[in-house]
C-alpha cells in the first residue's frame, strides 16, 4: 500500500515550520524547516504582540460588565432551575389527580350501576314477588272512577265509593 504524502506547518515561537512526511508502514517522518521572509514575521509578530499587549489590560468599565454578565446568568439559571422545578412538581400533581380522576370514575360507575339496579323494573319485580310476597292485584281489587274537577289525583282525598 502507497503511503501519502502530507504537509503539516506549526509554530514554535516566531519561527514557522513545515513538516513533510510519508504516511505508510516502513517510511519514518522527516522534519525540515521552512524558511519565511523577514518581513511577513515581523508583522505577524507586532500584530500578536498587540493582542497580547490587550488581552492583559483589564478596565474597570470592563471588570464590572462582566461582572454583570455574570449575576444576570446566575439569576436567569436560576429562574431556569425554578421553572423546570415547578415544571415537574405539576406533571407529578397531574399524574396524581388523573388517578384519582380514574379512582372516582370507577365509584361513579359502580354507585350508577347500582342505582340502575334498583330502578329495573324487572328487578324490582323479582324482589317485591320473591322476597317480599307482593302479588298482582286482581281485577275485583281495582276500583276506577271519574274525577270531574281537575286531571289530577290529589292524595289526601277520599276515594268516592260505587253505591
């Protein structure tokens, strides 16, 4: 298999390098330098001197800005923190009403069938016939009459008699 040729450059203090090697499996690395002009060195280097040189000057208007920067993302993280807190102290309190919800659904459901129960018509027969001894009345039991002044039956009045 071929190595391949690579070119890597670096730095070590002003003075610029460039390596040329051979990737591959018998072939050792060569280092040579790389010669540069004068005068591109010399601007690089008064160019990296002034970022040096500013990058250590700190002013006060500076220190105090960040300082700000600072407490104002202390308190929004916290107001983040107090949020996602408050965020999951309600799905636990909605996760816990649900069930209750689904607890009193059942109960709603289980106090509606018994409810239903007892208005059946045919369960109240069976209990009325069966446990209690109530019968049909017969015919000569029913007594019908006509009212004349209202379309009602008040309950307190006296039943007329057939005579």
């Amino acid at each position: 298999m071929a190595g391949m040729r690579r070119r890597e450059e670096y730095r070590t203090g002003a003075e610029r390098r460039t390596r040329l090697y051979v990737d591959g499996t018998t072939v050792r690395r060569e280092e040579l330098p790389r010669k540069e002009s004068e005068q591109g060195r010399e601007e690089v280097s008064r160019q990296v001197r002034k970022n040096r040189e500013r990058a250590l000057h700190m002013t006060a208007p500076y220190v105090l800005m960040l300082a700000a920067a600072v407490v104002v993302m202390l308190v929004v993280c916290c107001q983040y923190l107090q949020l996602q807190s408050d965020i999951v102290y309600g799905k636990h309190t909605v996760t816990s009403l649900t069930s209750s919800i689904e607890e009193l659904k059942t109960q709603n459901d289980a106090t509606e069938d018994s409810i239903e129960i007892y208005t059946d018509l045919e369960y109240i027969y069976e209990v009325t016939t069966s446990e209690l001894g109530m019968v049909y009345p017969s015919d000569n039991q029913i007594i019908l009459y006509d009212k004349e002044e209202s379309e009602y039956v008040r309950q307190y009045e006296d039943i007329p008699t057939d005579d």
